[in-house]
C-alpha cells in the first residue's frame, strides 16, 4: 500500500466520472493549444507569402479602387526599384466549377520573374509565358487539385470582366501551398478590345522589387511621391505590412476566440471542481474514519489535492497529444488536400506545449484545492458526528 | 498496576445551536493495561463521547484524559493524529473499509504512517489478516467479505501498528449473532494472547461474558455502585443472560 496507489485507487473508484471530467478537461486542453498555434501559424504564413524588399502599391483609398496602368512606367524609374509588375484580380471561375476557387490575376509576363524571384518559376517556363499570349503559371496547390499539367488547356470565366479566356498552361510555381494562377495581362486587354470594350487602362496593384532592403522606407515615399496631388493617390507599403494588415482583423477574431476559450477553460474549472467537491462529500465517512486513524490534515488535502491533480495533468497532456497529432495530420495531409493548405503552417511548438500542460495544472489546482481543504480542515470529531 | 486510561472530572459540552447538550457529567475512572472493557448504557448516555475522548479524538472541556503517559488535552488536532496513529486501533460498527482497495491494502492503509518500508508493511499486513484468520482473502475486496469478515478486516486493520489500546465502537451492531460472537472472541483474544487494553461501547448484552469490565453510563453520568449493577442486571434481563455469569467472566 502506497500513497500513490491510494491516490490511483480513488481515481477509479467511479471510472465513468473520471472518464467524463478527464475527457472534458482534455476537449478543454486540446481547443486551447490549437488556438495558441494560430498566432505562429499566422505569421509563418505570412513569412512564407511576403517579402520585406517587395512592395505594393495600390489606391491609397483602398485595394480595390484603380490607379492607370501608366503609373507601372513611372515606377519603374523611381531609384533603387530593381523591377515592378501590374497586377489586376481577373476573378476567373473554372468552368467547370462555376465559381471563383483560387486566386487568379493578370500580370506582365516580361516582369513576373523578376519580382517574385522567390516563386523559383523555371526561366523555361517563364520565357513560354511571354511567348504564349494565352499563357498561364499555376500554383502546385491548384494543378494537384484539378490534376491539371503542363500543357493542359483550360477556360476561366471571369467574374469582373464580361468574357471568358480559354488559357494555356505553360508553367508551374513550384510551391505545395501555393493556390495563385497568373496570366497574361495583355491577352485580357486584346481579347476586351476584340469585344468592344475599352482596353485595360487601369490596375488594382503594382508590386515593386526593390533593389536594397535598407532602402525600402525611402523607395515607398519616391513613389508615393509620384502621384501626390493627382486623383490616383498611392499608398505603398511592404509585403510583408500589406499581409499583416490582411491578417489584421483575423487575429482580431482569434483574440475573441482566445477570450471565449478562456471562459470555457473557467466553465471546465467549475465543473472539475464540482466534480471534486461531489467526489469528497460522497467520501466524508471514508475521510472521517483515516482522520480517525491518525492521517494528518496535510495528508487528507495532499491525497484528495493529488487526485484531482493527476486526473487534471493526465487529461491535459492527452490533449496536448490530440493537438499535436491533429496538427501533424493537417500538416501531412495539407501537400494532398488544397483546402487543408495554410492549415499545414499551424504547429504545436514546445511554448504551446508548456503552456497547454500549464492549462491542465491550473485547472487541476484550483479544482482540487478548495474542496481538499474543506475536506481536510474540518474537525475530525464533527465530521464523525455527521456520518455516525 | 498502572492505569494505560486515566479519566479525571471530565465534562463534555456539546452546542447546538442554543441549546446546551451535556455529553458528559465530571466523569474519572481509570482502567488498567490489558484488560477488555466496554462502556455501555442507552442512546444519548455519551459512552460513545467518552469513547472519543480517551480514543483522541474529542477534548473535553474540562478534567483530564491520561492515556499511555500523554495528557490528550494539551496536544493539538495534528499532534492528537499522530498520537492517534501510534497508540490507538479503531474499529467502527460499519466496518469503514475502503472499499476501492483489497482487504490487504486495508489492513496496510495505517502503516501509510509509519516510517516502514513498503516490503515490512506488506508482512505486518499479512500477520495481522492471519491473526483475524483471513489470510486466503487477502486479495479480495471489501464488497465480497461478508459482513462478520470484513470486521475482521477492520479488527486487522485496528491492530496492525501495534497500539497501546484498541477502541471500538459498536463492533458488533451490524452483525448477526453468530458473527457477533466471533467478533468479541477475537476482541478477547486480543486481550488475552496480546495483552492488548480493548475499550469497547456496546448495546450487545453478550459482550458482558467477554469483557473484563463494564461502565455504565447515563446521561452523562458514570454509574456507581448500586446503580451500576442495577444497570448491568437490566442488560442482564433484557437479554436473558441472568446466568451467564458476572461482567469479567469470559467463557
């Protein structure tokens, strides 16, 4: 007979409580720990997507308001710009699925590679995207999902323009997680011109590749300057700033999120603690007769206080082990399934460990300590007086 | 010879709410080492406070309580669990088996108190479940010992560490006649093979042929002299046992 055996024993006395309370608190762990992985998996998201050197500017009014396609130009000879392309979102709808399911833009062939040097496109098959009007650069993501390849033929139907384009697929950017689709920005303003539509004047962004980090700030203020005062103000900034504002409002939401998990993991804690407290009323005789026998009040509270402590930490290190295991399928299983792809960036750290097994012995401390010391500082003659 | 119990004007107050419950009445006696007593007399006649109070686990509000050489009223709730643990066995009516553990384990739980090792612990577990004669159901749990058996367990799990004295409270209120009588046997063995001191409260009129010495008491008071053998021939009658001997004489 050992204290650690008397502390088991107890614990499987009533294997359906403790099965419940364990499983909430693991349920409990499990959420929090994920939660914690979206702040890191945000920002190696963010990583992985930008560049401090790449800039991109835009309507200082927003994104979605144009700046003429001649700015480009004007761009190109602000000092220390080492290439700029022009961007614009086509919203073409795979035919075949009728709505708009990755990302797809028109840009300038002859200065793609030159600013997204980092997309690793093979120069073969970006010399093919100059050379093919109708060509297309896809992302790996959105090539395994339709189990397209290089020289398939596909239709987009654009969402913003009232025409659809029949593309060429001439390259691939190498990237799992990538969903982007590039195509030709001057096949979009013949195939307008051939309908009877104006050409393609304007354009949503204009990402910079800026020759020196160091002279990023400087660079962004030259050509914002470009267009002071005129009715198509710019406002540039990096990449990596344009996505962190992107991500902005999302981990707005996740700190709400984080604050209702916090409520719960609470609402856990009280339940936990009833639990306890349930578990040491239905004992008082048994807590009277060791009290009786001589077991300390130190020896009462540590055994009870044990109890909840190790059902709390058993619970909280499965869920820590149910995160991990989670996020590791999702991180296997992203490369395969192009809906589970930015979802492979969240990862269980060691900090998400320390701080979910923090989680479980917090719970296990204040749901064990309150009912473990009523129990233990009673006296023990009045507690006999109850059950006898 | 020395008294192992020396209860000198104790008085017992117990409030509940307003009202004033006198458990106890300027109660002294003494009993010597190595006998089996009981304390008996109706509900409410506060055998089992006494009880309580040389067992360590009441104070009285005054008087004194002398057991084996320390005076319980000056020790505090924690000093009074360790003297517990090391000079008092307590047997319950209702046996108070844990009843997640074996009998073994049972029998082992207040050694938990002891500096043994978990080996020693073990063995001196095992002897006292022979002493009971349940050494076969060592293993098995509480819920599958009859009732006579699992107050053999208790009576183990009093005796393990060996006490100055053995308390018992009701040992035989739960139990049928036959099981009744063994339990006292063994309470008697106790005294007479071990030289244990047995300080017993019981209604069970049977346990006069066992003990050594019975104290009666009523409300609050310790009978004396004429009352107390009115009192023990009431226990007789009501029983039938007018034949069965004077207190002391065990069969």
């Amino acid at each position: 007979m050992t204290y650690p055996r008397l502390v088991l024993a107890n614990l499987g006395r009533n294997k359906l409580r403790t099965a419940l309370t364990g499983g909430a608190i693991m349920l409990a762990v499990m959420l929090v720990c994920l939660l914690l992985t979206m702040p890191n998996g945000l920002d190696a998201i963010m990583n992985r997507v930008s560049s401090n050197t790449r800039i991109s500017v835009h309507n200082k009014a927003g994104i979605v308001y144009p700046i003429p396609y001649s700015f480009a130009r004007k761009v190109r000879q602000v000092d220390g710009v080492e290439a700029a392309v022009a961007t614009m979102w086509f919203g073409g709808a795979f035919e075949e699925e009728g709505k708009v399911t990755f990302p797809n833009f028109t840009v300038e062939p002859e200065h793609i590679g030159a600013v997204y040097p980092d997309y690793n496109v093979p120069a073969a098959q970006l010399a093919d995207f100059q050379r093919y009007r109708d060509g297309a650069i896809v992302g790996r993501q959105t090539m395994k999902r339709y189990g397209w390849k290089i020289g398939d033929r596909i239709t987009l139907r654009s969402t913003v323009f009232p025409l659809s384009l029949d593309l060429r697929i001439v390259g691939e950017m190498p990237n799992e997680g990538s969903p982007l689709l590039w195509l030709s920005r001057e096949y979009l303003d013949q195939a307008l011109k051939a309908r009877g539509f104006r050409g393609l004047g304007v354009v949503t962004s204009i990402w910079v590749k800026v020759r020196d980090p160091n002279r990023v700030n400087q660079v962004m203020r030259a050509i914002d300057d470009l267009s002071r005062n005129s009715s198509a103000e710019t406002g540039s900034e990096t990449e990596r700033s344009f996505f962190a504002s992107f991500f902005g409002s999302l981990q707005g939401f996740v700190k709400i999120i984080l604050i209702v998990t916090g409520l719960v993991t609470l609402c856990i804690i009280f339940i936990a603690a009833n639990t306890a407290s349930m578990a040491v009323r239905e004992r008082a005789t048994e807590i009277a007769v060791l009290r009786s026998m001589g077991f300390s009040r130190h020896a009462i509270f540590t055994t009870l206080f044990a109890e909840a402590l190790v059902l709390s930490t058993l619970a909280g290190v499965l869920g820590v082990a149910l995160a991990w295991a989670l996020t590791g399928a999702l991180r296997a299983f992203s490369g395969w399934s192009a809906a589970l792809g930015p979802l492979g960036s969240f990862m269980v750290t060691t900090p998400v460990v320390i701080q979910g097994v923090s989680l479980s012995l917090l719970i296990g401390l204040l749901a064990g300590s309150v009912p473990a010391y009523g129990a233990a500082r009673r006296p023990v003659v009045e507690v006999l007086h109850e059950v006898f | 010879m020395q008294p192992v119990i020396a209860v000198e004007n104790v008085s017992r107050l117990y409030r509940r709410g307003v009202e004033e419950i006198h458990a106890l009445v300027d109660v002294s006696l003494a009993i010597p080492a190595g006998l089996f007593v009981a304390f008996m007399g109706p509900s409410g006649s506060g055998k089992s406070t006494l009880l309580n109070l040389v067992s360590g686990i009441d104070r009285p509000n005054t008087g004194s309580v002398m057991v084996a050489g320390q005076r319980l009223n000056d020790l505090s709730e924690d000093e009074l669990a360790q003297w517990r643990a090391r000079h008092v066995g307590l047997i319950f009516q209702f046996f108070n088996l844990i009843p997640v553990l074996s009998a073994r384990d049972n029998v082992a739980l207040p050694l938990l108190l002891t500096p043994l090792d978990k080996r020693e612990r073990l063995r001196r577990a095992e002897t006292a479940l022979r002493v009971v004669g349940l050494e076969q159901r060592a293993e098995h749990s509480p819920r599958t010992l009859s009732g006579g058996e699992q107050q053999r367990v208790a009576i183990a799990r009093a005796i393990v560490t060996d006490p100055d004295i053995i308390v018992a409270d009701e040992p035989t209120g739960d139990l049928d006649a036959r099981n009744a009588e063994a339990v006292l046997a063994l309470l008697r063995q106790l005294r007479t093979d071990f030289g244990k001191t047995v300080v017993m409260v019981t209604h069970d009129p049977r346990a006069l042929r066992f003990v050594d010495e019975a104290y009666h008491l009523d409300k609050g008071v310790l009978l004396e002299g004429e009352a107390a053998g009115r009192a023990a021939e009431a226990i007789r009658l009501a029983a039938g046992h007018s034949s069965a001997g004077a207190p002391g004489t065990a069969p």
